[in-house]
C-alpha cells in the first residue's frame, strides 16, 4: 500500500462531527463577490460570500453564505500549493463552518500542508443567524416564531412507542409543514441541493478555480453526486462518503436507508458479550441473552418511564422523563459513533435496568436528542437568536423542497411504513419521509435530476459495511452511476466516520 494512500486512510480515521466553537463576531465582514478573508477564531479566516439567491434571475434578490477556512501552510505562489477542499458534514443542512473548526487538525495531519480546508454554511443553516444574515439576505428557513413556540411542539416519539404514537407523528409533521409555509419570508423555495450546488461552483470560481475539490459524507454524498452530474467537467478531485441513494432522497422514499442498521446493532451485542463482564455492564455470554436484557428494559419503560433529575437549579435545571422512545432514539444515535459510545450505552442500559435513568439522559443530552428545560433569555441579544437557530429547519426544507410530494392519505403513509418495516426493525427511529407530509407544493424544485455521468477525474466512493443510515448497497450503486469511480470499502459499524485507525481496537 503506498504511503498516499495510508495517508488518506489514517485521516478518515477522525469524524467530521467534531464541532468546534465558534466565537466570531461575523457582522464584521460584509458580503460579497469576491472572497476576503479575515482573520477569526485564532487559526481560521472567516469570509461571506455573494451568491444569487435565484440562478434563473441572478439580477434579482442575493443570499450570503459563510466560509471558514484554515489556509494552507505553504505559500499560495509555491509549486506545491493545491487550492481549497470544500467539505460538507451532511444532515441534510449542518454547518460545514462548525465542522471545520473540528475537523481541520486532525485533516491538516493526513493530507498535509497544501491545501485550503474550507468550510461552508449552506443555504438556511440557521445556527448561527448572523453568520449568513438570512433576514437581510435569504434564504429563510425559520418555522416558529420564537423558541417559546418551538418548546411547545414536543418531538415525534418512536412511532410505535404506543398506540398513537404513529398517529401523533403525523399530525405533528402536517402542523410543521403548515407552519413553514406561513412563516415563508419569499425565500424558502429556493433551498434546495441543486442550488446549493451552485454555490459550491461559486466557491470554487471565487477562488479562481474552476474545478472542484470536495469531501461529502452522508447526505453530502447527494450533494457531491448532484454537483458531478451537473458540472462534470469541474471535477478535479470529489470524495463522497457514507453513501445516500440519490434517487432514494430526491423521490422521497427514504426507504434505502436502514437495509444494514442490524448490523450495526449486532455489533454491540456481539461486542458485549466477547468482551466479558469487566468490560461490558451489560456482559451475558451470548449476543441473545444481551438482547434478552435490552428487551426487557424496553418493556418496562413502555409502561413505566423513570425520571432523571442532574439539577433542580432555577438557572440551569436538567431533567427529563427517560421513556421507550428516547431509550430507542439514543441507541440509535450511538450507532453512528460506535467505538466512541457503545461502552457508554451498554451502561447506560445496565442502570436503566436498576432503575436509574441519569446515565441514558446525559447520553441523549450530549448527543443533542433532547435538550434541558427551556428558559426564556434575560434579553433578545444574538447569543439567544443564535441559541434558538440551532434547529433543524434546514433539514426539512432541503429535503422536502428536492423531493418529490408525499401523499397526505393516512393509509399510504402507514403502508410506506409497514413497508420501511419490512427492511428493519429499526424503522420505528426513522420517520424521515413523514417530514415532508403537506409540504407546500408551490416550495418544491420540480426538477428531475439524472445523478450519472462521466466526470472530468474519477471519483472517490467510499462506504463500510455496517453502516446504520447509509449502507454499502447505495455505494455500490453510486458508483456505478459515474464512470471510472472507485469505491473503497472499509469493514466495520458506524456512519460517515470510517475509523480506520480506531477500528483496529474495540470499545469493549
């Protein structure tokens, strides 16, 4: 194997979801054309840029997008300069910004020190209202009023955490689109993955370039794939990882997702029960008995919830209710970093089993599932706006707006359920397609993109074989789609962070 490509392999081994904090005042730094960057967050540069807010009429309206950089550390005029590498998170709608501020290091190590690493905001990524200034600029993608009516909106449960569990979901996802198209400023429709990846052409240009280098995982493999299929002759170098199928997203069936998320969770059992007692809390000697306790936990919180209580404090009070549904979403969610949480989750699930609760609700609290009670800011300053923009609005609006319409009949909805049903056990967790129920139609794209063709460099598609949201089928599938890619196949659990170093120890 050549030193390249152990170089290459050694800086997957670090996940993209690393978020670093962002402290910059960004109302420092005007919009515009031409990308200028100034100096932020000790080793960064921050810049805005320009953008059409609609390319059919790019003389209309204009949106601004925000750019975090760690420059190369050669010079630009220098032989071995090689330009930017955009990257992009997924979500759909998380912030490239955040994820750059983790992530630059550990890639600046593996891919050395000629490159710009450059992260991105796409359009309606609201955790930061400033960074983008969606209300001066667009697009918009805000549903509530304040975070006070978010708060009176709980989260979906489980969908079948009880018997109107489902029933609740969907009239819960009707409500939220109803409330995206009365909140719509004029903006919304023009979040979409096609016009996203028109910026990314403007990134690029902006830079003086006119072919691409980019990273993508989970749903920035769309984001790639859809970039390659409309620009091919501006590939130089385009990595896609953690595969989505494509048609799968833009015909919003969502039902390609799940096919290898059971492995994923046997990981943990078989995990468990190999690594013995002193490891695993809770060890049984057979990956079956360890499902055998899990199950019974599951019982009992469908009938009987426990609480956790960490603070009682009047200025930062922490509890919840632990039930089913975040017991089932919080295993989940540690399917995606397996080899950093699976040891915490087995004993999380071991202390639910003796009636405490604490462990399981500061897992679902660090992996943002749910947050502590909300409290109304002392005053509207931007830390508050920027508190309550850490939503997942972007989410639906990217992936309603590119998709095709989902029927409204309560009946189809539950057949395509029962059908995602018959795939995994775990389609409880994934109600993904119900979000887009009553989508305004006057938001949709409308376009029916082709994700295929011949690019100007060979691709990269890379998946691994126990991935719970983006399995190997959808690599192996997209690569076909464009001539001369390679896919590169790494053998172990997790999403969007193949651990090739990590992989090598087991949690347990």
């Amino acid at each position: 194997m050549s030193h390249l490509l152990l170089a290459f392999i050694g800086v997957l081994a670090f996940s993209p979801h690393v978020l670093g904090q962002d402290t910059f005042d960004w109302n420092k730094i005007k919009p515009s054309e031409q990308l200028t960057w100034t100096p932020c967050n000790i080793n960064f540069e921050c810049a805005r840029l320009s953008i059409p807010l609609d390319y059919n009429n790019p003389s209309d309206r204009t949106a601004a997008i925000a750019l975090m950089r760690q420059p190369a550390t050669v010079p630009t005029n220098s032989s071995e300069y090689r330009g930017p590498i955009l990257f992009n998170p997924g979500g759909p709608g998380v912030s490239g910004v955040d994820m750059i501020q983790g992530f630059a290091d550990s890639a600046r190590e593996m891919l050395g020190p000629q490159f710009d690493l450059v992260g991105f905001d796409p359009r309606a990524q609201m955790k930061t209202i400033h960074r983008s200034e969606p209300f001066h600029h667009g697009p918009r993608a805000s549903f509530f009023a304040s975070q006070a009516e978010r708060a009176q909106l709980p989260s979906p449960r489980a969908l079948n955490a009880s018997d109107d569990a489902f029933g609740w979901t969907y009239a819960n996802r009707i409500l939220q689109s109803s409330l995206a198209g009365a909140r719509d400023d004029g903006s919304l429709r023009f979040i979409n993955t096609e016009s996203t990846a028109r910026d990314m052409l403007r990134i690029v240009q902006a830079h003086g370039r006119e072919k691409i280098q980019y990273w993508g995982f989970s749903y920035g493999s769309v984001l790639g794939a859809t970039f390659a299929a409309l620009f091919p002759n501006n590939v130089e170098r385009l990595i896609i990882d953690g595969i989505m199928d494509p048609d799968d997203y833009y015909s919003t069936s969502w039902m390609r997702n799940l096919w290898d998320t059971e492995k994923t969770w046997n990981t943990f059992l078989d995990g468990c029960a190999s690594a013995g007692k002193d490891a695993c809390a809770l060890y049984a000697p057979t990956a079956s008995e360890i499902q055998a306790k899990v199950d019974a936990v599951f019982q009992q919180l469908k009938t009987r919830p426990i609480p956790a209580i960490t603070s009682l404090s009047d200025s930062t009070p922490s509890y919840h209710i632990v039930d089913y549904s975040l017991l089932r979403q919080t295993i989940f969610n540690a399917f995606y970093k397996p080899y950093a949480t699976f040891q915490q989750l087995a004993s999380a699930i071991h202390d639910l089993s003796l009636g405490n609760a604490s462990a399981l609700y500061e897992m679902s609290v660090e992996g943002g599932i749910v947050s502590p009670p909300y409290l109304c800011p002392a005053n509207a300053s931007e830390v508050a706006h920027e508190e309550f923009f850490n939503v997942q609005d972007a989410e639906f609006a990217l992936g309603c707006n590119d998709g095709a319409t989902v029927s409204t009949d309560y009946s189809d909805v539950r057949a395509k359920y029962e059908e995602l049903c018959a795939s995994s056990p775990w389609c409880d967790a994934w109600p993904v397609r119900m979000n887009c129920l009553g989508w305004p139609e006057y938001l949709k794209n409308n376009k029916t993109l082709s994700i295929t063709a011949t690019t100007s460099f060979p691709i990269l598609v890379i998946s691994n074989t126990a991935d719970p949201v983006t399995p190997l089928a959808n690599g192996v599938k997209v690569s076909k789609a464009f001539a001369g890619s390679a896919l590169l196949t790494q053998d172990s659990p997790g999403d969007e962070e193949i651990e090739f170093l990590i992989a090598s120890v087991s949690a347990f």
